[in-house]
C-alpha cells in the first residue's frame, strides 16, 4: 500500500495531518462553562429568570440566569453594580448576549447575567438599566460614571430621567 502525503516532501506530512484531523474532530469546546465539544445538556442548564423576578431562590452549587432585553443600537445596557452579592452566598459568572434571530439593524437581543450559589444565607445585588436618555457615556462594557439623570436629552419634549435600579434577593439554602 502506499502513502501519500498532503504535504509533499515532508517525512512528517501524515503526523501532521492526522494531528490537525484530531484537533478539528475534538473540538476546543462552546466557550461556555459547560463540558467541552458541546453546549451544556437539560441538567446542565442553569435555571432561567427574567427581570421581574426579583426574589430567586436557589440551592448550594445550583447555577441560574437572570435574562434581560436589550438593543445596542438604541444604546439600551444593563450593569450589575455595587454593591454586588456577598460572594459567599452568590458569585457572578459572567453575562453572555444572544442576538435576536436576523441580521437586521436595530435588532435586539438577550442578555443573561449568570450566578453561582456558593453558601447559605441571603444577598441581594443591583441591575442597572440604562438608555440613550438616562445615561450619557455608556457602552455595553462601560457602565455611565454616573447614575444620577443625564443631561437634557436632544429632544426637548422628553425629560431626562434617572436610570432604572432593580434589586434582586437570592437566598441559598
């Protein structure tokens, strides 16, 4: 039988191929915390909450997802802010963007700020909500220097107003 290499000249040429064939077979993983060459499976998935549910309960090591609406294109972020959870009782890991489905401007999207409880006991942490007129200088990385009301919007007829504050209390028991 004989061997042919794909890259011609090289000793080595098959190794390398079937190194390269291993790695594009095994994958490098979702780039989220669930197991490498594949989203996390029904177990896996954390436990999902929208913004109006401000009073989540939750076991030790049990993860979940507190998910959002928002649109970049109308400059419309949400921050967690300070005073964050006790990271005994809850650690933030992360928050992750889902665009809406289509490619068109001005889509929207989701956006999942992800939780782990670590220990018993209660905290509570803040989401800020901002928008074009309720805060100046933010971007979906940078969170306004201010959360007081921006100044006096473009438009005159609408009145500046202070960014939306929600506060949410986990107990983990």
């Amino acid at each position: 039988m004989r061997t042919v290499s794909i890259f011609p000249g090289s000793r080595s040429g098959a190794a390398i191929a079937a190194a390269a064939l291993l790695a594009l077979t095994t994958g490098c993983g979702s780039g989220t915390d669930g197991p490498a060459g594949g989203s996390p499976g029904p177990a896996d998935a954390p436990t999902s909450y929208t913004a109006k549910d401000t009073d989540i309960t939750a076991e030790p090591g049990e993860r979940f997802a507190l998910t959002v609406d928002q649109n970049a294109s109308t400059r419309e972020y949400w921050y967690l802010v300070d005073p964050g959870p006790d990271s005994s009782v809850l650690v933030s890991r992360g928050r992750d963007h889902t665009p809406d489905s289509g490619d068109g401007a001005g889509a929207g999207g989701r956006l999942a700020f992800t939780f782990e409880a670590k220990g018993k006991g209660v905290t509570r942490f803040t989401l800020l909500h901002c928008t074009f007129t309720t805060c100046q200088g933010n971007t979906s990385e940078l969170p306004p220097e201010t959360t007081a009301p921006s100044g006096t919007p473009t438009t005159e007829a609408t009145p500046s107003q202070a960014p939306e504050r929600i506060t949410y209390t986990v107990t983990v028991g």
